[in-house]
C-alpha cells in the first residue's frame, strides 16, 4: 500500500469516529422529545379519564335525587336547598326512613360528599313545575366545572 493511501485512510477512520457521536447525540433527542410526548399524552389521558369519572358520578347523583323527589311529590319544594360541600362528612343519615324531603336531603348529601372534592356545590332549585339540580366542582387546572340536570317530577 502506498503511504498516502495510508494516510487518507487513518484520516477517513478519525473523521468517522466524530461522526457516530454526532449520530448518536441526534438519535437521544429524538427519543427524549419521544418520551416527553407519550408522557403529556399520559398526562392528558388522566384528565379525561377524571372529567369522566365526575360526569359519571354527577349524572348518578341527580337521577338519584330526581327519583327522591318523585316519590315526594307532594313535598318536592320542600327538596329545593344549596349546598357546598363541607371538609367533613355529614352525617344523620336513615335510609330506613320513608319518603322525607329532610331525611333524603341529608342521605343525598353524604354522597355528594362521598364523590365531589370539597369546597364542590349542589344546588337544587325549582321554577314552576321543573326542577334543576345543578353540581359544580373545580378540576385539577382550576377550573369550574358545572353539569345541570332538569326535570319535572
């Protein structure tokens, strides 16, 4: 071999070693950007899955009293109250109890204890012949969320 091919070629392998790093450096970025992605893509995919749940809960919530205040007919104003969502249970509770605007407020209210966070509101309020219950609470961006529910006992 003739000494400059030498030369080219100890040069060629020097310049190649440079080269594979600057490769590898690129194929890091790449899998990090990777990663933060699938990352925000979790990150979004709870918050959903959290709006859901508390729709899901809400929607139980106001069927549930909706049909405690149609077996009450008679005393369905007695049902219209606000309510916020105290640090701490409520209790008094009979589910024994037939159909009593006071017993069914305080039983309906341990469980929007039980599934909203506190400092959440439930208001249930009439005009006329509908009733609306309407449930808020704040997510995890602060933001206020509201669901109502209408209907006519």
């Amino acid at each position: 071999m003739s000494r400059s091919l030498k030369t080219n070629l100890r040069t060629a392998k020097s310049r190649q070693r440079g080269f594979s790093l600057i490769e590898i450096l690129i194929a890091m970025l790449i899998l990090a950007v990777g990663v933060l992605g699938i990352a925000a893509l979790q990150f979004k995919g709870l918050q959903y899955s959290t709006d859901s749940y508390m729709r899901s809960q809400i929607s139980a919530l106001s069927s549930d009293m909706a049909d405690r205040i149609r077996i009450n007919r008679l005393n369905a104003t007695a049902y219209v109250a606000n309510y916020t969502v105290p640090a701490v249970k409520p209790t008094g509770c009979n589910e024994v109890t037939g159909a009593n605007a006071v017993n069914d407020l305080v039983c309906w209210r341990m469980k929007v204890y039980d599934a909203l966070p506190p400092n959440s509101t439930a208001n249930i309020t009439s005009a006329g012949d509908l009733y609306s219950i309407t449930l808020g609470w704040t997510d995890r961006e602060n933001t206020t969320r509201t669901i109502g529910y209408t209907f006519q006992p």
